[in-house]
C-alpha cells in the first residue's frame, strides 16, 4: 500500500516525468 500512495504522489507532483520516476522506483526497490 505504501508504494501505491508513494507512486500517486510523484505521479502528482511529476505527471510528466513518469518514466524516470518508475526507472527511480526499480532502483530504490532494489536496495528494499
């Protein structure tokens, strides 16, 4: 649930950069 409300948030604040956000999120998922 967390990595849903964290991904709606940066998908507010960043709605025209959802690719890099997602490329940021696989690489923070691999250190979780």
């Amino acid at each position: 649930m967390q990595k849903g409300a964290i991904i709606s948030a940066f998908c507010e604040l960043h709605g025209t950069n959802l690719e890099s956000i997602f490329g940021r999120i696989k690489k923070v998922g691999k250190y979780l």
